[in-house]
C-alpha cells in the first residue's frame, strides 16, 4: 500500500527545489512510478536575460528517473511560447520536439518529456504523471472505465488509448476542461494524472487518488483466487539457487548469440505466486502492463513450461533453450511484420524468462539494466493481479506495442546512455583480488565497462575494494567473496555465486598469490607444498570450474594467469616458488591447447618485482629477498629497478594494463601466450 511520504519540516527550497522533492518522493515507491517513467513539472516566474519576468514550466527531462533527479534533469519552457499550439488541430511527433527546443530557456538543459504538453496543455501550476500500479490494474482492465466510475464518480476523465504526444495532450486538456469536477485522469492502458495549484497538494491528490484504488481492489481481493489458483509448488530455495546455477549460464549463452548479457534472477514471493499458477502462462502472452515497460521487458517474456516436481534439470535446460530459439524467431516475425523504413531490429533475445518452481530470469547489457526489466515486471505482476480481480487484463495489440517500442522518442532515450566500451556486456573473475594486481586489475575492467567478481581470502579486504569501485562506477558493479583457491569446495562455491550474481563469466584472471624464499636445502616440505598448493593447485582448480563454465556458456571466454618472472628463470633461493610459477604459466598453456576449440583463449603475464601496494611483499618475502642479495629492504626497490633493461619500477596498474590486453578484443587471436612486464631482465627473456 502506497505511503503518504510528504515532510512539512524538510528542507526544500520553492519553485525548482519543490519539484526535485515532490518528483524524488514519488519515485522512491516503484509501485507509484516505474524505473524511468512519469514526469512532473510545475510553473514559476522567471527572470529572463532581458530582466523581464516570464512564466516558465519545469518539466523533467527525458531519460532521467523521477526517483533520482536534481535540479540539472529539469527542462525549463517559454509557456508563451507554448500556449499557441493549443489551437492547433494536430502536430507530428517530429515537429513537436523541434518547436519544444526553440521553446527551452537554456539550450543546455536536457530535452524535455515525451509528454511535455500534457503538462503545458493543463492549466494546473503543478501536476503529476505516474503509473501506479492499482490504477493501471483499472486502466488494464476490460471493465476498467466502469470500475472507475465506482470509485471515483464523476470525478475522473476517461482517455482512451493513443501513444503520447500532441493528440493525447490535447484530448486529456480538453477532457478536464469539460468535467469541471475532474480530480484525475486515467489514461487506458497507461496510468494516472493529478495535479494542484501548490507542489504539496499535488502530491498529496496523487497518493490519495491511489489510495482510494488500492482500497477498492484490495476489498474485491478479499477472498477470490490469484491467477486461477496454483498448478505447482516451488522448489525450496537451495533446490532453486542448485538450478539457477545451471541454468543461468546456458541462458546467457543463449541471449548473447547478437550481444553479450547479462541475467540475474528473482524468486521473491510475488513472482512464484505468478509463475506457479494455472493462468501464468495465459496471462504473461497478452502484453506488457504500460507502454514504458515495453522497451526494457519486451512486449511478452519467455514462459517456459516445465514440472518443477519433476526436478529435471536436463529437460529445463533443453527446454530453456527450444524456448530462447522460438522466441527469437517469434520477436523476428513480430519485427518483420510491423517494422517500417529505417527501423532496426534490438535484440530478438527474451528480457524476462518465467520458470515455474524457480521464479523469474532477467537478462540486460549490464546488471543495472536486467534489474530494470526484473522491477517492471514486478509491476507486471502486480497490475496483472490487480485487473484479474477487477475483470480480465487486456494490454497494447502487437501494432500499438511496436508502436512504442521502436518510437525514435522512446529509442531516444535509450540514446542517452554511455557508449559501451571494450569490457562492455562482460563478467571478469579476479583471484586475489584484495591485493595490488588483483584490485588494481578489477579498477582497470570496470573502468571499460566490465562487472566484477573479486574472490580473496582476505574478505575484509576485498569488500573494501568493492565498495570503493562500487561508489565511483555504479551499484553492483563489483562483488567481493571470500575464497581459499587450494579448497575445492569454496572455489566450486565462489564460481556459483558469481553465476547467481551476473549469470556466467567471460574473463578469469588466475592471480591468487604467495611467495617464499629460502636456501634450497633449507626449504621445508611444508612450504614447498605450499607454494604449490596455492599457485598450482589453486590456478588448476579455480580454471577447471571455470573451464566448465564457459564450456556450458559456449560464446568463449578468456583466462589470464599471473605468473611471475621466476616462471621461466631460475630465482635464487626460491625454488619451491619458482617451480611453482613455472608449473602454473605451463598449465595455462595446457588449458589453452584445451580450450581453443571452444574459444577459450589462455594467455599469461609474467611480472616481476611488484612491491607498491603488493600483499606479497608486506610479508617476509621482502627481508628473504633482501638478504638473498645482501642489502636493506629499503634498498629492494632501487634494486630492481636497476638491474631492469628499460631502468624502470614496476606498479601493479603496469600488469593490470598487460591483463586488460590479453583479455580484450584486441588479442582475439592471441592464446598460449606469455607477456613478460618486467622492465627488461635479460635472463628471463622468453624467445
């Protein structure tokens, strides 16, 4: 039930300021406005650049979300400039948008609102456009206008439905000019609009207004079925996460045949309540439940019939994938028959995948988007179970919801986004990845656009990586897990975590580290298994599963190994860590002999001397390595820096840029390879 969230003592500044709270507020519940959608405006006088005062109306900008919004996502416009098209009998959408631009106070602002004139058109100083979830269970019904009447008298205007622009803006204008008790608008099939002559009672009308809908479905409830009741019981939640962890990645392999993506899940109660009733499939083909759902949901999802009591996981999976492959030739068909000149087709793959017993697979360019389509269809759900109750559910016909989806203004918005870069649409797992290379390695992917699974035994240190990331880049964009590589258990367990998380892996850097060194006759069988259980064993384990993983993927992968100079040049006293290294960049070349025929390419760096900000030489490794030469450690760095060809340090972003390469598009050709970064040691060259 919606909350009246409004604060007299809040700190709010008038006119503009008004508007960022009230909009802020009505976009914090997703049940009153979706992700990206609505918009608000009000009018204030202004001092123009001549020092006259005008009347100018804010109206949000496109592509920003009502929840998150300042000052900057606001479009300020000349009302006089605008009042004038209310005599007009029609206008393009193209012409539109062109005469709004010359409207705009400021050329820098963001280009304002599908919907701008509906907002100019009333002659209210302040309203609201939201899609709540009770009122779109009455426009979505086939009774909806009827059930209206019940509840609201004859206090609403009925619009039907048309896409947004100049014609609805002036049919609801008109619509509320001739129903002089009008409160609200509902527009069929696509939500709610309210308004008040001060920021406060504008908002105050739209919650009550919802309110009043959420009261009368909520008795209608009372007692009835959801959904035709329930066909089946869902899994307990270890069966479900035990399946997901399967059935994710052949997802993913699935939906990246055009571009790569991302697929997380939900299995919250709401959604299971859905996917396991008798009408979930029925109900989930009539169409999306608002036009601004369509281009993040597509206009149905996947519905994959399956007996979860049955707990066949070979039969999902093959029906998972007949279900990707028919729908992708049913969204071709769609596109096809209604596409016009100059329309390209997105991606045919599902955004939403339902799963009777398990719940709901999303899928999206990167995690912040797949949650985007996970949060709609919440909302699905919801306006589903609302207009169920009332009557039947109806939606957009196929024509009407191509018209949405592929509408330049809509696709505009999607314009706004940044350009994807190199690591774009891919998952990376870094093995210790709370330490110098591993985070510096994690900053260098996500600054180019990957997601990151960093796994260290050190968890304290590797969640303080992710959260640093995480603020500067967007939520999510790192997930931190604590993992010993020489444990094959938690390995097992961190790889089908990082699957839960983004739905699979594209990139593995193998990184985990230790060193030790001593006189060989004083090396301890101890360490000796110790160096060899981290950076053997541990590499051997952490790229077996993930060898598996992307095999199940099959769109490829790539795996990094960190050696160490010491792979191929024999350190004094470290023989147990050199002989390690060197059995590590040979497996890499084993697992790339392997994995060529899957597109998985392996290639290794071979560092050497990385002490700024490396774990390993806070240890003892520094004093054995300072005294296995004979000096102070102070004098380490100097030390190697001098006896380096190029007279240089070496800093661990030198071995994330070397990892970044080998892992980019720009080696697509190259596996089984070794990149030394060493500065030059003329005994360690390779060839």
């Amino acid at each position: 039930m919606v909350q009246n969230k409004w604060d007299n003592n809040a700190n709010v500044e008038s006119g503009l300021g008004e508007l960022v709270y009230r909009s802020n507020l009505l976009g914090s519940d997703r049940s009153v406005a979706n992700w990206g959608g609505g918009n608000t405006s009000t009018k204030t006088i202004e001092t123009d650049f001549r020092g006259e005062e005008i009347e100018v109306m804010w109206v949000k900008g496109s592509g920003s979300d009502l929840a998150t919004m300042g000052a900057k996502n606001f479009t300020g416009l000349k009302m006089d400039d605008i009042r004038p098209l209310m005599e007009k009998d029609d206008m393009s959408d193209e012409d539109m948008v062109n005469y709004l631009a010359h409207c705009m106070i400021d050329a820098k602002h963001p280009r304002s609102s599908i919907e701008t004139l509906l907002h100019a058109f009333l002659p209210f100083k302040h309203v609201d456009h939201t899609h709540p979830d009770a009122i779109i269970s009455i426009a979505c019904a086939d009774n909806g206008q009827e059930i209206a009447e019940e509840i609201y008298g004859d206090r609403f205007v009925w619009v039907p439905y048309i896409r947004p622009g100049f014609k609805l803006s002036k049919m609801i204008a008109e619509g509320v000019q001739n129903n002089p008790n009008a409160e609200l608008v509902i527009m069929e099939k696509h939500g709610l609009v309210t308004w008040g002559e001060t920021s406060e009672e504008s908002y105050h009308k739209t919650i009550s207004i919802i309110q009043e809908a959420e009261d009368y479905l909520e008795a209608k409830a009372n007692g009835q079925t959801l959904f035709g009741g329930q066909k089946h019981e869902s899994l307990s939640a270890e069966e479900r996460k035990e399946i997901l962890a399967k059935v994710l990645p052949v997802v993913r392999g699935q939906v990246s045949d055009n571009k790569k993506m991302l697929v997380t899940y939900d299995d919250s109660e709401d959604i299971l309540t859905f996917v396991n009733s008798n009408n979930a499939k029925e109900l989930s083909q009539v169409g999306a439940a608002c036009p601004d759902h369509l281009v993040h949901t597509k206009r149905v999802p996947l519905f994959v019939e399956w007996d979860p009591s049955s707990k066949d996981v070979d039969s999902l999976v093959e029906s998972v994938k007949a279900g990707i492959a028919a729908f992708q030739e049913a969204y071709t068909a769609y596109f096809n028959r209604n596409k016009s000149e100059g329309d390209n087709m997105v991606e045919s793959a599902p955004r939403v995948v339902l799963i009777p017993g398990i719940g709901m697979i999303n899928t999206g360019k990167n995690w912040t988007a797949a949650n985007v389509s996970e949060s709609l269809y919440h909302r699905a759900v919801s306006v589903m179970r609302g207009s169920t109750i009332l009557g039947n559910f109806v939606s957009l016909n196929e024509e009407e919801s191509f018209a949405i989806e592929y509408w330049p203004l809509e696709l505009y918005k999607l314009s706004l986004a940044p350009p994807e870069a190199e690591f774009s649409r891919q998952v990376a797992f870094v093995t210790g990845g709370a330490g110098g290379i591993g985070s510096a390695t994690t900053y260098r992917l996500v600054s180019e656009g990957a997601h990151v699974v960093i796994a260290d035994i050190n968890l304290e240190g590797a969640q303080d990586v992710a959260k640093e990331i995480n603020e500067r880049f967007g939520e999510n964009r790192v997930t931190a897990l604590k993992m010993d590589v020489t444990k094959e258990e938690e390995v097992v367990a961190a790889l089908q975590e990082s699957v839960l998380t983004y739905g699979g892996l594209d990139i593995i850097v193998n990184n985990a580290g230790l060193a030790s060194s001593s006189p060989f006759e004083e090396t301890t069988l101890d360490k000796w298994n110790l160096n060899i259980n981290v950076l053997v064993t541990g590499y051997f384990l952490v790229a077996r599963e993930a060898f598996k993983l992307l095999k199940d993927q099959a769109i490829g992968g790539n795996m990094v190994f960190v050696g160490s100079k010491n792979s191929i040049y024999a350190g004094k006293n470290a023989a147990a860590y050199s002989t390690a290294k060197a059995a590590e960049v040979h497996l890499a070349r084993t697992v790339a002999a392997d994995g060529g025929q899957y597109g998985i390419r392996v290639n290794s760096v071979l560092p050497d001397a990385v002490i700024r900000g490396s774990k390993i030489w806070d240890s003892e490794w520094k004093e054995e390595r300072a005294s296995s030469y004979g000096i102070g450690t102070e004098e380490l760095e100097e030390h190697y820096r001098k006896r380096t060809i190029l007279n240089v340090n070496i800093l661990p972003q030198d071995i994330a840029e070397s990892i970044a390469f080998l892992a980019s598009s720009k080696a697509a050709k190259t596996t089984g390879c070794m990149v030394t970064v060493d500065g030059g040691v003329a005994a360690a060259f390779t060839r």
